[in-house]
C-alpha cells in the first residue's frame, strides 16, 4: 500500500551494508482483495499500490526482507525474488544522427554515375 512505501524506502535506505539502489513507482493493484479498498478504489476496480524494485545478491535480498518483515510489516505487502540474466548500466556515447533528428551526412560516391 502506498501510506508504507515511505517507511520500506527508509529501511532501505539505511540497510547496511548500504544498497546499491532501489526505483520505486506508483500502481494500481486488480484483485479481489477489496476489503481494505476505499470506495474510490472499489468504484475505479482497482486499489493503490507502490512498487520497489531492487536488484540484490539473493544473501542480501533475503536479510532485507526479513528486516522488512520484523520492521515494517505491512498488511497486504507482497513481494517476490526471480534470478536476473544480466545487469548494467550503458556507457554515455554521442547520439547517432536519427536519434537527433537530424538527417546523417552521406558522402558523395565518385563512382556514381551522374
């Protein structure tokens, strides 16, 4: 539920060893567990969620969930592990011409017949 989504990022936050990062977005959850749902929720067919995604060893991912666990237990918390194939960040290079859109400079062929 998004009202525990700032007390999840601040254990976080504050793990030791510290993350290496963590995203976090808004959602909406489609369920049937509507018991909790406000009457906005209940008329709009879905309930308000946040998402925190974090890449971790699975040793780490483990220690956080059971800090989570004993210190922010949260009703309706769900979360999940699955194996991540590959992990990175791009280097920064110069933009190609599409991606600027600007036409790319093409050099003229002198075996071109005119």
């Amino acid at each position: 539920p998004p009202d525990s989504a700032d007390h999840i990022a601040e254990l976080m936050l504050n793990f030791e060893p510290p993350l290496p990062g963590f995203t976090t977005w808004a959602a909406d959850g489609h369920g049937f567990g509507f018991a909790d749902a406000t009457v906005s929720e209940r008329v709009r067919g879905r309930v308000k969620r946040s998402v925190i995604v974090a890449v971790l060893g699975r040793r780490v991912a483990a220690d956080l969930l059971d800090l989570i666990e004993r210190k922010g237990a949260v009703a309706h918390l769900t979360y999940w592990t699955e194996p991540v194939d590959g992990f990175g960040q791009m280097q920064r290079t110069a933009p190609a011409p599409e991606q600027r859109d600007e036409k790319p400079q093409t050099q003229p062929n002198p075996e071109a017949k005119q």
